[in-house]
C-alpha cells in the first residue's frame, strides 16, 4: 500500500507539472549542504554565498543553501530592480559569521541615463518590503559588473537604484509624458516694442515690434518635456507615426534606435509628422499663445528662468545653446532653467513646432486700450503658408532662445535641431 501510494503522488505530482506547464514555474534552484568548514555555494546566474569556516551556529552540523532566481514583474517597495529578485535559503537564519553574497547584474539593465554609482543592494525577508543594506556593508565591484554583500542573514536580495531616481525617467519612456497644468487667466503676449520682426527696410510690412497685448488663455495642459525617441518610437510601432527622415544626429551616428538616447528628444521630423503624433497621443500641437504662456509665465521675462542671461560654458544648467554640448542633450536636463510652471527646455535643445501659421502683424502689432484677445489660435493663413517654431536650439545664439524669439518653416520641413511637444485642453 505504501509503495502504491507513492506512485500515486509521483503520477498526481506529474500531472500538476504538466497541466501547469514549465513556464509557470517562476524560479529555479540548487540546493548544496555546507558543514561548519565553511565553503562557497555557487547558484543561478552567477550568484555565490561565501562561507567561512566556522559559520555555523552552535549545534547546527549542516545547513543547505538553495537559490531561487525569481522572474516575476517588479514589485519592491523602494527600487527599480536590475536584477531578478534571488530567493536564497534558508531565510531567517542566523549564522554565527557574516557570509559574502555575490549578486551581478548587467549595465544593459539599467534604466536610461542612470549612473552604475547609484545602484543599491536590497534585502527582504517578505518580498516585498525591501531595504537598502548600510554602506558598511557592501562593496561595489565596477569594473567586474558585481556587489559583494556581507551578512549574517540570508532571504531575499536584489540590485537595483532608488524608485525617487527612476520615477520621472520611466514616466517619460512609458510614451505618455508627464505634463503640466497652465492655469487660465491673462498674460501679456508678444514681443517687447522694437524688436525686430524680421523684415528687411526693402520689405513692406511692420519692422520693429510695437508691444505686447492682452491675451486670455483657457486652462490647458502642455508636456513638460519635450517629445523623446522613445515616446516617438511608440507611435511608429503603432503603425501610425512614419519614421524621422533621418536616424542620427550630429555627434550620435546611431541616435534615434539607440536605447542610449531613448530619453533625448525626437528629430527630424516635420510638423505633420509632429500633428500625427500628438493626435495619437489624444494630444495636440500647442498654439504660439500656449507656448508662450508655458515659457514665459503672466508677465514678459526675456528667458523661461527670468532676465539673467544664461552661462555660456559646459557647466550651464539653464539652457543647451551655441552649441555648448555639440549636439542635444535629455529632454530632461536642465533643472535651473524650466519656467515659471516647471517646463523644461523652452530655450535651447530642441527647437519646437506650433499650430499657429506665421504672420508679422498677428504676433507683433500691439492692442489699444483694454481690449483682450481670448484663445487665440493665429491667423486663419499664412502668407506664406509657413508654421511656427519657437524656442530656438542647441545651436541658436542667445538672443534666438528668448521667450519671444520665433522662427518659421513649411509644414514638410525637417532637421537635426527641431522637435515638438504637445498640448491637451483640460475637460470640462
């Protein structure tokens, strides 16, 4: 009877096993006996326990170490792990001497543009509620890609950085950007008085600007960041986005399908590429009000910070211009100089279409008295059926990344300094 009893929970074993399949099973181990002359276990993926002699506790003869690598989604409460979350037993366990666990990971791993320096080693005995282990008590090995952790307790570890760090990047590669709420209300759209407008003494037409004018603008949203690879490159999978006329920038042969730059702004696209992407994204382009509002704040500021002129050198946090870093930088960069409502890079990186069409007297003739212009949207045409860009780039002189610096280009243009972001109204 017992021997039949056997069979039948091998067979009941074996069945469960198949119905379940070997994907559902999550890990995998191997298990190795250590006596008190101590040893190394050597487990899954290249993770090792080292055991010195003498480790075991007073009336403990033998102890079995096991390593379950776990493939499951990541769940820890303070990470962004890089590593599969490795179970090693037995859990809750004392040992007389500090063991060394070795865990490596993979650079390929990391989450865009994040330092290997910042990487952490966790520990759990839930699964969930990791810790970051003290300093004292880990050594990252750089050069061999490991970390060697020291502890009396085995459970569950992995490598992995901070969530604190990771929280905006993986919003911005997720292809929904975060964006910013610009409340409604009036601010003074336009260009100072007698700011050139662009046109030659030979041109007819207004030269110099005669002031800015009373706008009120709804409340909207606009992204703030500008639009990245990766966000682009979601539409294009989609089947709706056609690809950048051009995959490299002016430094980074492989730019646009490099992972390394998943977090930098698209290029080389058109503002029908641009309009296509926002109405995919339930978005659209910005008006040349909205973008304007978003860089500047209620009142006129030359720059999206303030009026201080930006620094000029490597060490400038405010503004990627005259061509200080040699091509673009992350649409996240540039902490010191967001505007009043905590937009990046209104001046400088990437220059940036708009819905509006391009027309001397609509941005730059003044309006009389108190009269306020409510939404505007531009001109119902161009005269020469140009859109506008504002912002300026990478590559613009000072006084092109002003608040009120515009530009213009044919809807079908394209090139290595000009990207986008979008707009959404807010739902009533």
């Amino acid at each position: 009877m017992a021997d039949f009893r056997k069979i039948l929970t091998l067979l009941v074993m074996a069945a469960m096993l198949a119905a379940c399949g070997e994907e559902d099973y999550l890990y995998k181990k191997i298990g190795q006996d250590f006596d008190n002359s101590g040893g190394v276990y050597r487990g899954v993926n290249g993770v090792t326990v080292h055991l010195e002699p003498g480790s075991l506790p007073e009336g403990t003869d033998v102890v079995t170490i096991t390593a379950y690598a776990l493939d499951t989604p990541a769940f820890t409460n303070v990470s962004k792990p890089v590593t599969n979350i490795y179970s090693i037993s037995p859990a809750a366990f004392e040992f007389a001497k500090n063991l060394t666990v070795v865990i490596p990971y993979k650079e390929a791993d990391f989450p865009n543009l994040l330092d290997e320096l910042d990487l952490k080693p966790y520990f759990s005995m839930d699964r969930q509620n990791f810790e970051v282990f003290p300093e004292t008590s880990y050594e990252l090995d750089v050069e061999n890609n490991l970390f060697k952790i020291s502890t009396k307790f085995l459970g569950n570890f992995h490598i992995g950085f901070p969530k604190d760090m990771v929280k905006q990047e993986d919003a911005n590669q997720a292809g929904i950007a975060e964006m910013v709420l610009i409340p409604g209300g009036e601010f003074e759209f336009g260009a100072p008085a007698g700011t050139p407008t662009g046109l030659s003494e030979e041109d007819e037409g207004l030269k110099q600007s005669e002031g800015t004018k009373k706008v009120y603008l709804s409340s909207y949203y606009i992204d703030k960041y500008e639009v990245s690879n990766s966000q682009y490159k979601l539409c294009q999978d989609a089947g709706v986005c056609t690809a950048p006329y051009d995959a490299t920038s002016i430094m980074y042969q492989n730019y646009y399908n490099n992972a390394t730059y998943a977090g930098f702004p698209v290029i080389w696209v058109s503002y029908n590429q641009a309009e296509t992407f926002c109405q995919w994204a339930g978005k659209r382009l910005p008006t040349e009000a909205q973008w304007e509002k978003a860089a500047r704040g209620k009142t006129m500021r030359t720059y999206p910070w303030g009026d201080q002129e930006p620094a000029d050198n490597i060490e400038a946090a405010q503004a990627n211009y005259t061509a200080l870093f040699g091509d673009v930088t992350s649409v996240m960069w540039g902490d010191e100089g967001t505007s009043p409502y905590g937009v990046y890079n209104m001046a400088g990186n990437v220059a940036e279409w708009t819905d509006t069409w391009y027309n001397i007297d609509f941005y730059y003739k003044s309006d009389t008295g108190d009269i306020q212009i409510e939404d505007p949207t531009g001109p119902a045409e161009s005269p020469t059926e140009e859109k506008v860009i504002r912002g300026g780039s990478w590559v613009s002189l000072e006084s092109e990344i002003t608040t009120y610096s515009r530009d213009k280009a044919f809807p079908n243009y394209r090139y290595y300094n000009l990207g986008f972001r979008c707009a959404q109204s807010v739902s009533k």
